[in-house]
C-alpha cells in the first residue's frame, strides 16, 4: 500500500463526502478508493490534453479555457 499511497493526488475523505452529498448514508473503503482511481484516471487525461491544447496554441501555460475545452 505505500506505493499507492505516494501517487495518492484525492484524499479517500473527500470521496466519501461526495458519495454522501450525493445521497450514500454509509460508504465502503473499497467504494471511496474506486472512485478515486476513476476520478483520477478521468482527471489525468483531461490535464494531458489540456497540456497538448495549450502547445498547440503556442503556450507553455494551461489555461482555465485549455482545461474546459480538454473535458468536452
């Protein structure tokens, strides 16, 4: 589990608040870690072609803009 929890980017407390918010009364362990993995697969390839759509228009910085086109 050290391995992971080095590239750990969410906190596990902050899925289970949006499972709760969302309607869960209690969440597993193993549900607050799934979504996590799936947000963050999920954020990892918005940011890569956020990069891609910053280079392209000939900047080193990603831009907001970059970042909502890149999650259509």
């Amino acid at each position: 589990m050290a391995a992971n929890q080095s590239k750990r980017l969410l906190p596990l407390a902050a899925m289970e608040k949006i499972l709760k918010q969302c309607g869960a009364e209690r969440v597993s362990d193993k549900a607050k870690v799934a979504l996590k993995n799936v947000i963050e697969d999920i954020a990892e390839e918005i940011a890569e072609n956020a990069v891609k759509l910053a280079l392209h228009a000939g900047r080193k910085t990603v831009k907001a803009g970059d970042v909502k086109l890149a999650a259509k």
